[in-house]
C-alpha cells in the first residue's frame, strides 16, 4: 500500500491543500500523526479535509489541550491563545471526531505514535540519545511520529549504534533490514528552517520511504490567522519555518 504520512497540520488549511496536490496519485491511504489544530486559522475545516480521505489518524498535545485533557499551563502563552481561540472555534463534529483518535496505534510494521512510543504525546525526539531509549519502546521494525516539526530518521544499525540521518528530499530509501524511527516534519508549521509544508510517502509492498516538501501560500494563512488576531509571533513564524 502507498501511504501518505503527514503529522502537525495545526490548522493550516493552505498547508494541508498544497500537500494533497503535490501528493495527488501517489497513495491509497493517509497516515495522520496527530495535532490537526491548535496555531491555524482553520481548525474545522482541516478536521473535514482529512475525513474526506481513507485514513487513520493519532491526537496530539495541542488537540489534547483544546479538549481539555491537558494542562494549557504546559505551553507558552502565544500558544495558549492560539489553544483558547480554537475551543472557542470549533464545531462539536470536530470536537467528537478529535475525542475519539488515539495517541498511539500498530498499523502492519509501524508504530504510529504523535510524540514518542514512550511518551506519545508528550515526548521530543531531537537527539540520537531520546531516540535510543525509544527503540526500546516498540516492538514493530519502525516507528513514526511527529510532534518536534522536523524532518528526521533515525536508524539503529547495530543495538548499540544510533545514526540520525539529514532527509533527503524526492529520494526514496529502503527500510528493510534495520530499525527506523523517523518523522516527516510538519505540514502546517514547519520549524527547520524551511518554510514549505513538509510530508512523507511510504511504500509498504516495496518498503520504501521517501521524504517531500511543498511550498503552500504563506501570505493566505497569514492574512486569516491576522483576521481572527493571533499573536503576531505566531504568524511571523510561518515565513520563516521556525
Ligand atoms: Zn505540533
């Protein structure tokens, strides 16, 4: 099966549509790795985009947050606004279809988990040392997730040995044979320094993963998260992907 694997939409319909084109024809299925909302000006609209698709899809901190199962007191206040803004904003479809996604799911040989599979919706895995806990904490070949909103790959090549690996882009790379943790970055709010939407299509019949990048109107999402009056840190960001 094709699989199109993207994580931390947050809201940003512009982002989300501009990933689905560039995509178009190349998967069966989407693979969501969680925060669908929270920062964008468009929460329930992305929520209905997805449903529109065959897909499975984990929760995040944010989409935690806005239902209430976390503390808002966890993150910095331009988040909080941003969290604030959202429960005020979305409909109660989207509130139940969020409500009812796991942070955590086996789906064939990948642990989808949004953050960690030790910690799945809280944990970052930045560093070859986070990631080398992790291995110890799923039991499948690979593990995907999301949550720090960059691209990464991780590979134990030998039970001591943690490699991380710099994505290459539009160049597919064969999984078979060692362990991968790996994250497709951020579709909605990119933070390495590239702004374009970020994205992932794996093959699961030849088990093969190649990493994508999109560029998508940032000035359209700007201009609606200035409507709604988001912080202007917030909307800033954007241009820049950090
Ligand atoms: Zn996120």
């Amino acid at each position: 099966m094709r699989v199109l694997v993207i994580s931390d939409i947050h809201a940003n319909l512009a982002a989300f549509e501009a990933v689905l084109a560039d995509a178009a024809g190349s998967w069966d299925q989407i693979w969501f790795l969680g925060d669908l909302i929270g920062y964008g000006p468009d929460p329930n609209e992305c929520v209905a985009l997805l449903r529109q698709h065959d897909h499975i899809g984990l929760s995040g901190n944010h989409d935690w947050a806005v239902l209430g199962k976390l503390d808002l007191h966890t993150f910095n206040y331009e988040a909080q606004k941003a969290i604030q803004w959202t429960q005020d904003a979305i409909s109660e479809e989207t509130r139940e279809y969020l409500d009812s996604l796991p942070s955590k799911l086996l789906q064939e040989s990948f642990t989808l988990a949004h953050a960690s599979p030790r910690q799945p919706v809280w944990e970052y895995i930045l560093d070859t040392h986070t990631a080398t806990v992790n291995f110890d904490h799923f039991t499948t070949p690979y593990c995907l997730v999301g949550h720090t909103h960059i691209p990464s790959l991780f590979a134990a090549e030998d039970r001591e040995v943690i490699v991380s690996y710099v994505p290459m882009y539009n160049t597919p790379i064969s999984l078979n044979g060692i362990r991968y943790i790996i994250n497709p970055g951020s579709v909605g709010q990119p933070r390495d320094s590239d702004p374009r939407a970020a994205y992932g299509l794996l093959d699961t019949d030849s088990m093969t993963w190649q990493y994508r990048r999109v560029a998508y109107p940032v000035s359209q999402t700007q201009e609606r998260m200035h409507k709604i009056d988001m912080p202007v840190r917030l909307i800033r960001r954007l241009e820049f992907g950090l």
